[in-house]
C-alpha cells in the first residue's frame, strides 16, 4: 500500500459521519433516526414489480441496451410536466438532464463551476452531502446566517460585497437538509433579488419539495429566475423509490451542456432499465395519490416526534417545527457537544447524527439532526423516551 501516491484532493474527502453511523445502526434492536432514508413499507414494490413485467415484455432489449446521456423522452417529459405542476417552473424537455439521484446533480455541480480556491456560499447548517461532494473540487466554504426564515438578505449581501470569485450559492428552500426549515416567500424573492443583483449561480436543490404537511406550497426558486441563474435538482427518491436513483438537472442550455459533458465522462447515462421502469410505473399508476399516501404518514410521525419530544425532553433544548420534509433539528445548550450524547443514547440502542459535519467549516457543535420517516409510531416514541432520559442526565435537569 505504500506504493500507492493518491491525489492531494483525497485528503481533503473522508467518509459520510451518517453512512458510517448508519453501518453501527443495522442491528434491529437499534432505534434509528439517524439517516434521511424514506420509509419503505410505503414503497410500491408490487406496482413496480408490474411495470419491470411489462417493460422486459414490450422493450426488453431497448431496456438491456445503452441510451442517450441526457436520458429518455417520454420521462423528461414526464418530469417536465411534473416540476410545471408542482413547483411552477415552466421548461421543456432540452433544459433537462436524468443523473443517478440528486446526489450526482451536486457532484456535478462542483465540478462544472469550481476550481481549487473558488468560494461556495452556503447555509449554515447545510447538506452534509453536498459538503462532501464540493469538497473534491477543493473550494472554499462560506457559510451564511440563517434564521427560521431562510437565508437571511442581509447577511448574504454583507458577503457577496464583500468577497471575491463567489462561484455559486448551494440552498434548499423547503423543508431544508438538516434544520427542516422553509424559506417564506419574503425570504426567496430577496434571494432572487441579490442573486441577480450579483449575477452569482445557483444551485437549488429539492428533494423533499412535495412532503409538505402543513402551510401552502411555495414558488421554486427557479420559477422566479428570469435571467437563467438557477439550476435546479430534482429527484424521485423521496416520492416514489431511491433505489432507482432517478435525478434530474434542470439548466439553461449552456450551462446544461456542460453537465452532460461531465455526465458522459462519469457513466454515460443512467440505467436504461431503471428510466423505462420509472416511466412505465407513471404511465400505470397515479403518483400523486402515492404522494398523498407518503405525506399522511410521515404527518403523523412527525407530529408524534415533536408531541414525544414536548414531554421528554429536557427544558432546555430546542427544536425545529418542520412543515414538511423528513428531519427536525435539535439545539442544545451552549457548551453541549452531541458527540458526546451520541455514544450514551447508543448504549440505550437510539442513534442519531450528530449536527456539527452539518457546518461547512465545522463547529457548533450542540445541534443534532432527527430524522422521523423511516421509524414506526411504536419505535418513535420509545426512542424519543430513551434519548429523554439520556439528555436529562446529562445536562442535569
């Protein structure tokens, strides 16, 4: 092994603190809120099961063979309808690229606009996926404030006056990755004001946009871009099944080309079986009613989190209130680091992902992400219980 010399930009990679915890949380006596999986006893295995039936029976062969890299017509075109529909945003099938998840889309992204040294202003807290997946092009990190509102304006103004070669902005509006929180509509068009202002990209990343519980659906904000600055992900792994890994980039042509380019020499395409899957599925079933179905339970197991956490937990902590999405974040008292609860609250099989990775450039560290989708009712209220009893404990209330 010490034969081998790797890149520098290996240094700078190490794995995802939520991968490695979910390989320690796989044990089934082990109650786990600590990943962002969807839950899958609402997957649609049988009708899924019925669409690969019909597609190895009508195009089996086109199905097992190679596809055009920016992915198959009949479901762009499905997607294009769809993000029209649901998010206002208006574009045709040549504005958009199918990526292996949206979790390519940000690969991507970092490699068609930065190089080593470039700026990416982000929220803080943030993805911690995208974190990772920028940090190979080696930029620099800036995080900016945000409130229960979003991003606030004026922070990112103070930034971008004040700092050179910003390549783009990473945000996610609704039900954001890891807070939970929502942008107001307030919040976005000031955004689009200073983005335009600025001229700065953006990446808008929307993976949980449909699961709202509660409130009205806002604009996207690539439905408020008029002059082509936002380049929007989408994804179909929290509405209809991850494992397909059915993502999309929806750009200006110019800046589209440049993902395809990058796409080509990434993998080709996506799995020509996995796109006929998909469109079949939407051609036999009704997605919106399954959306319907995903967002009533993850409602209620939401709303038993938050009520279980109201008795449980200690006076002193805070949490978010989210409208929609998957997770809700926990704040600590000053001067409580959740690594340290962690291991405590995992000796009593309850894990959850500790909130510091989530800062792009670390710290603040008493903060901890919950996730409630992907528990049942019964396991929610006996892990809240068990991580109740740790935290009063430990900060000794």
């Amino acid at each position: 092994m010490e034969n081998y010399k790797f890149s520098s930009r290996m240094n700078l990679l190490k794995g995802s603190e939520i991968r490695e915890l979910m390989a320690l949380t796989a044990k089934p006596e082990v109650i786990s809120f600590a990943g962002g999986m969807p839950a899958p006893e609402l997957f649609p295995v049988e009708g899924v099961k019925e669409a690969c039936i019909q597609v190895m029976d009508e195009a089996g062969k086109n199905a097992l063979q190679y596809c055009p890299t920016e992915g198959l017509v009949p479901l762009r075109e499905k997607i294009v309808k769809r993000m029209e529909d649901k998010l206002q945003i208006k574009t045709d099938i040549d504005h958009v690229l199918l990526t292996s998840g949206s979790q390519q889309g940000l690969d991507f992204s970092a490699r068609v606009f930065l190089n080593p040294g470039d700026v990416v202003l982000m929220e803080s807290p943030s993805y911690l996926g995208a974190v990772n997946a920028f940090k190979a092009c080696e930029p620099t990190f800036k995080e900016v404030p945000t409130d229960d509102f979003g991003m606030i304006p004026e922070e990112l103004e103070k930034i971008l006056a004040t700092t050179d070669n910003v390549k783009m902005i990473y945000v996610i509006p609704d039900f954001q990755n890891p807070s939970g929180k929502t942008w107001t509509l307030e919040r976005r068009e000031k955004f689009m004001e200073l983005v335009n202002k600025y001229e700065i990209p953006v990446i808008e990343d929307n993976p949980y946009g449909e699961l709202r519980f509660e409130g009205e659906y806002l604009p996207s904000l690539k439905s408020m871009d008029t002059k082509d600055l936002v380049i929007f992900l989408g994804t179909m792994s929290k509405i209809l099944a991850p494992g397909l890994r059915i993502g999309w980039v929806c750009a200006n042509e110019k800046v589209l080309a440049k993902y395809n380019f990058v796409k080509q020499g990434a993998d080709l395409q996506c799995s020509s079986l996995d796109q006929l899957v998909a469109n079949k599925f939407l051609d036999m079933y009704d997605l919106d009613a399954h959306v319907d179905k995903i967002r009533e339970v993850y409602h209620k197991r939401r709303d038993l989190m938050l009520k279980t956490m109201e008795e449980c937990f200690p006076k002193s902590c805070k949490w978010t209130h989210p409208e929609g999405g998957l997770f809700t974040w926990v704040v600590l008292p000053e001067g409580v680091n959740a690594k340290d609860i962690a291991p405590k609250c995992l000796a009593q099989n309850v894990a959850f992902v500790p909130g510091g990775s989530f800062f792009p450039n670390g710290g603040k560290e008493n903060h901890f992400r919950l996730n409630y989708s992907n528990a049942t009712e019964e396991r929610i209220v006996e892990g809240i219980q068990r991580m109740g009893a740790v935290l009063k404990e430990a900060l000794g209330e």
